[in-house]
C-alpha cells in the first residue's frame, strides 16, 4: 500500500501530520460486495460482510474470551440489559433503560455471536432484534419513548435524543449483512425519512447526538450505498452541518466523544471530494495525540475528558475510548485506503485493547 502525505507540520509532542491523502486508488465498483455509490467517492476498501472472516490463533483466544466472559454475559450482570422491561422490547416503547446502555452492548455482542458462529448469542441477539423491529411507529421512529421527551439514565431532558438509535442501527446493519433479513431496509428507510421531516432546530440540538452524529452519517451512506434514495444524501448533508464542529475545532474533550466522532469530516469526504475534510480529521487525531498521547500503545489519556496538564504516560483511558478509537480507524482505512490508519488500528488492539 502506498503511503503519501504532504504539507508535514509538526505539532505539540512531536506528531507528524499534512494532508490526507488517500493510498489506493478507488477503482471501478466492486461487484462482489456493496460499496459506495457515485457521487460518493468510490471504495478503496470494503467492508465484507459479518461472518465471512473467521478467527484463528490468538485473535480467537480473545473474542472466545469475550464470549465466555463479562461481554459474552452481562445479561445476567446488567439491569441494563436484561429483555424484560426494557424498553427497546416493548412495542410501544414503554419501560426502562431506553438510552444508550442496551444497544451499545448488542452493537458489539450481535457482532461477536456470528463472528464466532456462538449459537447462544446469535439466538438472544435476535430475540433483542426482533423486538426493535415491532417497535417503529408509523410515523417511521422506534425505540423507547424516554428519548422523545422525559427522562433518560443521565436524568430529565426536554428535547428529542436519536443518540441511542443511532447506535442500534449499527445492530440492524449486522443483523442484515448475516441474514438479509428484508424487514432492515424499509425499517431504517422510513426512520431517516421521519428524520428528515424534523425541523431544523430539533435536529442533533444537544447532548451526545450533537458530538457524535457522525454514526448516523455512517448508517445514512449505509443504506444510500443499498437503495440509491438520492433523497438520503440530502438528509446527510443536513446531518453533517447540524453535527458539532469537527472541521474547525474539538468541540469536546470527553474521550469517548474524541475517539468516535473525530472521523466524522473524513466520513463527509465521500460526499463532498473535498480532501480539506480528511485534513481535518488527521488534524484532530494529530492535535489530541500530541498533547495526551504519551503513553505506549496508541491511545491518549483521558479519564473521564482530556485535561490540561493530565499529560504524562500514566494517564488512563476508558474501554470505551479504545474501542471506538479502533473503530474509527478502521473506517477511515476503508474510506481512504491509507495504511497508517491499519497500523494505528493494530497497535491498539495488540498492545492496549487485551489488558
């Protein structure tokens, strides 16, 4: 893989940075797997779908350890996760826990379950996948009503949270990709469309939805790349613009916030061509491991935010942060097609993410 960088600039501890350059050419479509549609930058990269690799070696000592272990059973550990009561499995998304808690654990248990071909949690990550699908209104929103209007585990809120829907999308995608179940399309069609009926102001207004839209934006291209609904990429653009800024700031120091939305302008790069997008990505990444990347393995210190003078190589981070940063990478691996976002990616999971 070629990997090309210009303009170098040094920052604060010595990172290297300069414009994006992506390392792959992207090529004609992939026939084989779905990639992007034009007018969306064509794929250097594809992701396959979940289940076509399986683990050998050390990888799979660690995901087995996952199945057997806290991530493989936090339904019996958890009142977050537990199927009844919860709201993500009532239909008219009544009950509790609503927020954020139970998709961000299926979003990684559903994909663990058919990575390892685990029957057991193949079959309670469908029974939580079914009982979101009876959940959509006819107006096209799913999921628990506390996130309309009341009350969510971080206390009262006054304005609409899509936040946590935006991460069970990530469970629909997978559930899909492993099952071509033809309910996930029309289901995610008719939310977006919901979405893109909102008035402005009551899009992405606070709270983690304004910092991390970019997970939607992923999800938007996601079905654009399967439907073609010229529509969705409109309703992307006004994502884009309503989701914090990214391109000319860091609007937040917290460390899960850094680690899963500062991809978010390279993620808009599809849409646009425009490589200042990808610079400003490589911008912030620089700009955070600078200043809070001193420890070995990869990742920056920040418990629970990043704070000045907290810099030294002691500093901790969350499993959170560690996941997500991975999980960007490898995003902007595939959108780009430039390698140093695998060797970024690998460096975490060998030397950090195991501990």
């Amino acid at each position: 893989m070629k990997l090309a960088l210009s303009a170098i600039a040094i920052l604060a501890g010595g990172v290297v940075w300069g414009q994006a350059t992506p390392g792959l050419p992207g090529g004609a479509a992939n026939r084989h797997y779905v990639a992007n549609r034009t007018p969306l930058t064509a794929s250097p990269l594809t992701k396959l779908p979940v289940g076509m690799v399986r683990p050998e070696g050390w990888i799979k000592g660690q995901l087995v350890r996952m199945a057997d272990g806290f991530s493989g059973r936090l339904t019996e550990l958890s009142e977050f996760c537990r199927f009844d009561g919860n709201a993500w499995t009532t239909p008219d998304g009544g009950g509790r826990y609503g927020w954020e808690e139970a998709p961000y654990w299926l979003k990684g248990y559903i994909d663990l379950g058919y990575v390892l071909g685990d029957q057991r949690i193949i079959g309670e990550s469908n029974r939580w996948v079914e009982a979101v699908l009876k959940s959509q209104r006819p107006d096209g929103y799913f999921g628990a009503k506390s996130n309309l209007a009341g009350e969510n585990t971080l206390g009262p809120i006054e304005a609409l949270d899509i936040w946590p829907n935006m991460v069970m999308m990530y469970v629909l995608r997978t559930h899909y990709e492993a099952t071509g179940d033809k309910r996930v399309i029309p289901f995610m069609t008719n939310y977006f469309k919901w979405f893109s009926k909102l008035p402005l102001h009551q899009i992405l207004p606070w709270s983690w939805q304004k910092f991390r839209a970019g997970d939607q934006l992923d999800s938007m291209y996601w079905l654009y790349n399967r439907t073609g609904e010229k529509w969705l990429l409109d309703a992307a653009r006004v994502n884009h613009e309503r989701t914090a800024d990214w391109v000319g700031s860091i609007p937040t120091w917290h460390g899960v916030n850094i680690s899963e939305c500062f991809r978010e302008p390279g993620q808009y790069y599809q849409q646009t061509g425009d490589r200042r997008y990808l610079d400003a990505t490589e911008r912030v990444y620089a700009t955070v491991r600078g200043i809070y990347g001193k420890q070995p393995g990869g990742m920056f210190g920040a418990d629970e935010n990043a704070r000045p003078g907290y810099t030294g190589p002691r500093q901790g981070t969350e499993t959170c942060s560690f996941v997500e940063w991975m999980f960007s990478h490898e995003m902007l691996a595939k959108i780009t097609g430039d390698a140093r976002w695998i060797d970024r990616a690998e460096e975490i999971a060998f030397n950090s993410l195991p501990a």
